[in-house]
C-alpha cells in the first residue's frame, strides 16, 4: 500500500475533547491518555492550547518529553503570543507540529474577528511564517470552513502553503455540513488550489447534526489524507468525530475506500475506557465499537446465526478492537516481578521505584479482598498510584456507613485536612449523600455537585467500582475519580480527588475566543 493511500490520524481528545464542559483533565490524566494514544499508533496527538493556561502549557510540554513515536501538536492562535508558546512548550519534542488557526467564514469574520478578508489572508500568512520560522512542521486550520466561501478558501489555503504550511485542515466548525456537500467542497479544494499537491488536506468534523463521521469519510473519499477525531467522540457540543469509527469503517470497507491507517486496532477498547474513567463522560451501551452492546447478540436467530459462522452478523470481530482480552492475569501468590512485567505488557510506566511498590502494596491489598485480578483493575490501581504523587489537601483514613431499612443512613469519616487529623459525622437521603455531606462538613467547599457516576470496572459481583464525580465552582469543573471494591469507599476517594483538584487549580483561555 502506498503513503498516498494512508490516512493520518490526528487525535485530539486532549484538545478539542477537553473542550467538551466538564471534561478538564490533570497534567498527570492528559500523560496517561497521550501513552495510550502512541501506544494506538495515532501519528498526531493534539496536547493541548499552549497559551490556554499554565497548566496547559505544562501537560504539552510533559507529552512533547514523554511521547516518542507520534508527533505532538500544540493549537495557536494566528497570533505572535500563542505560536510562540506553542514552540516553546514543544521545544524537547521527537517531532512537533504548530497548529494555527483562522476563521474564514463570514459571520465569524464580520462579527467575531471584526476584520476584513483581505486582513485575515495577511493574519494568517504571518502566522504560517512566523510558525515555520520556529517548527517545521505546520498546520494551518480555517476555522468554520464548512461556512466559508470556496473562493476564499482558495485564495487563503495557497497563500498558506507558500507561507509554509504542510497541512491544510478544512474544519467543519459547527457541524453544519452534509457528506455528499463536504465531499464535493474538499474535492474543489483539491482541484482547484494550484499548489495543492505540496500539503496534506485534513479534515476535522463536529457532530451537531450526528454527521461528523459520515462527513470526514465522505472527504477521504474525495481525497482528504488527515482525519482529526477523539476518543469516544469527546468534544465541543456534540463532539467530534469519532476517532475508533473512522478507524473501523476504514479498517472494514477497504473494499471501498481503498485507505488504510496505522492504527494498532486491539487496543482502541483500552483507550476508550480510559477516556471515559478519567471524564467521567460514560459511553453508551449501543455505542459503535466501544459500547457494550456493540457485539452482544439479543436475539436467538442472530445468536445462532453468529455461532454457527460468525460473520453471519458481525462486520469485524469483537477481539479486532480489543474486546474478551480480559485476563486473570496476577492473583495473591503473583510476585513483584510478575506485576512489574504485566504493567510493561500493558504499555504501563511508573515514575520510579517508589511508585512501583505503591502501586505494589496495593495490588496486594486487592488481591486479598478479590480473587481474580484483571488487566483493568491493574489499570484502575495504577492510575490511583499516580494520583496519589499530585498534592493532596484532603485524604482519607477510615469510613464508617450504616444503612438499614427505614432508617436515614449515617457516614462517620476520618480525614486529614492539610495534614491535621479531623473527624465528621453526617446523615443523607442516602449513604452516598452521607458521605458527601460529611466530607463538605469538613472541606465547606460549597462547590455543586454535577455529576455521580460508579461504573463497574470489570464483570462479576467482586468487582471494584469506579466511581467520577464532578464538582463545579465559580465556573471551574474538576472530575475526581476512585476505585475500590467498596463503591462508598470509591465514593469518598472521588469526592476527595475532586476537593484536591479544585484546589490546585488555575483557570484557563478558550482558543475559540475572539481575542485575536
Ligand atoms: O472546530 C474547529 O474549528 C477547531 C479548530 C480550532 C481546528 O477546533
Ligand atoms: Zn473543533
């Protein structure tokens, strides 16, 4: 198969799906999704919006450190300030991209950037010249593209590839366009920008009219080589395309798109789940792919069907995207060693030693309480292990529920609040809301309570609970997330890490915003 014929995945659940309100992630989550997209094989990962925010700032620059085989992008506006920050949170990156952007349509120019054609053509060959005087490898995006003007996107797109730009991105911004329209746009594109040849034409597709898959292979089909996408859709509004059915339908119909990607297909279920464990965003049971009805067989004629050849119903196999790869893989005789190597095999690194033995000695008080430890508890074990490194405010020692029939039930906890020991008692329509109300009594952090989710991690009764809650506050949203087998000790970790998030935190830029 030639390069012609590969498509470029470019991830940007890390960029566009933190957009997604409610779904802001920590420097140390943003890391732990970035290795499980290197290890998917996506050839771009959007880390972030450089300028957004000093925390922004430090989550690409640990990702450009960390990430070896794919290359990191930092978005920036078309102005000095944001490319200049993008190049310097890339600065120690194997391959680095700067991904600037400028509204072309219309109404975004007359009522959001008050400026004239004429004057963003210039903006953005400035940009492109001034990112290619500081990273090789550029994109240049035209924002709402999909309601801009074909003669104007000529004229700026050939400007931006003389300027240097290597990668031209058409973004259907509001999710406005219809596969058959978006296609014919993309293939005039292509037709009629006479240096067109010298840059890859990339597509990046929003869901509003549930149409941003459909969209960005209907531009495949018309010659687009880059598909922007997330994780589980994640995303502005609707969210954006999704990044395991673009994938999938590329992998399936090779009969009739001809393209391939580089994606190592078996472990988009793990990625999947991790986006949805650190968001809290769950997915829905009969989500393509990734939901877990996608290859359940309800009905008996289908079942037979499926048994006795299983292409009767299913278009790929379960396995292909990783799912049944459960495994008992480690139980309480399992060594040090033993754990080590299966953390390696699941693509799992320690900050060192001491995280190592922590993660250890939990897996040990595990495998006490559950018999059968699978690859996700490990994950769940692991991924408390590093929030643990982050600073904790708020930690929890002991947990007392009572609950009985006809009786309000009561949670008596134990904390340490910045170091000082301290107890609370608290009833609640439930031992949830006990809980919960005990820990504000200690905290009075009078966030609001946005979101509750426990999922369970693995199957069977023992399994641990992951639970998210969201907490807002003054316009601030953190997801605090905990295992355990216990879903209300789960409860009160989460509630916890949410506390300590929120106190750490630092608010952040919009690149939509029109500060330009
Ligand atoms: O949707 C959009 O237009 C974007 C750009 C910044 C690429 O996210
Ligand atoms: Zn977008």
């Amino acid at each position: 198969m030639s390069s012609k014929d590969r498509v470029i995945i470019f991830d940007t659940t890390l960029r566009d799906g933190e957009q997604s309100p409610g779904a802001s992630m920590t420097k140390e989550e943003k890391l732990r999704i970035a290795k499980a997209l290197e290890r998917l094989r996506v050839d771009v990962i959007e880390a972030g919006f450089a300028i957004a925010s000093p925390g922004d700032f430090e989550a690409v620059k640990a990702i450009a450190e960390s990430i070896k085989d794919s290359t990191v992008c930092s978005l920036a506006r078309a102005v000095d300030a944001d490319i200049e920050r993008a190049a310097e949170a890339l600065a120690n990156a194997n391959s680095g991209r700067i991904h600037t952007f400028i509204a072309t349509s219309p109404i975004h120019m007359q009522y959001k950037l008050r400026m004239q054609p004429d004057q963003v053509v210039e903006q953005a060959v400035r940009a492109v010249k001034k990112a290619r005087g500081l990273c090789a490898d550029v994109e240049f995006s035209c924002e709402d593209a999909g309601r801009s003007e074909i003669d104007f996107l000529c004229r700026i797109i050939e400007a931006a590839i003389d300027a240097g730009a290597r990668t031209i991105n058409i973004p259907d911004t509001v999710g406005y366009a219809i596969p058959h329209q978006y296609g014919e746009m993309i293939g005039q594109l292509l037709a009629r920008i006479p240096n067109a040849d010298k840059a890859v034409f990339s597509v990046h597709c929003h869901n509003d009219l549930g149409l941003a898959v459909a969209n960005s292979l209907a531009a495949v089909v018309a010659g687009a080589r880059q598909v922007e996408c997330t994780i589980n859709g994640l995303g502005e509004r609707a969210g954006n395309a999704a990044l395991e059915e673009i994938v999938m339908a590329i992998k399936t119909r090779h009969d009739l798109l001809g393209v391939h990607t580089n994606i190592d297909t078996p472990h988009i279920l793990a990625a999947s789940r991790l986006v949805s464990g650190i968001t809290g965003f769950p997915v829905q049971p009969n989500k393509a792919i990734v939901g877990a009805n996608a290859f359940a067989h309800e009905s008996g004629i289908h079942q037979d069907g499926v048994l006795k050849h299983r292409e009767t119903y299913e278009i790929m196999s379960a396995q292909s995207v990783g799912w049944h790869t459960n495994k008992m893989v480690l139980g309480k005789h399992s060594g040090r060693n033993a754990f080590r190597t299966r953390l390696e095999e699941l693509g799992i690194q320690l900050a060192d030693e001491a995280a190592l033995n922590a993660a250890f000695a939990r897996f040990k008080a595990l495998a006490d309480k559950k018999h059968e430890i699978f690859d996700e508890d490990l994950q769940a074990l692991v991924s408390e292990a590093q929030d643990e490194e982050a600073p904790e405010h708020f930690r929890l020692h002991s947990l007392e529920v009572v609950s009985k029939s006809g009786a309000l039930p009561r949670a008596h906890l134990l904390l340490s609040v910045a170091g000082c020991e301290q107890e609370a008692t608290a009833e609640g329509s439930g031992p949830v809301d006990a809980i919960f109300k005990a820990i504000e009594s200690l905290a009075a952090s009078r966030a609001n309570l946005q979101l509750y989710s426990v999922n369970a991690i693995t199957e069977g009764s023992d399994s641990q609970g992951e639970v998210t809650v969201r907490l807002e506050k003054s316009g601030r949203i953190v997801n605090g997330n905990g295992a355990d087998i216990d879903i209300l000790v789960a409860s009160a970790k989460a509630y916890i890490n949410a506390l300590n998030l929120m106190q750490a935190g630092v608010p952040k830029a919009h690149p939509q915003a029109a500060d330009v």
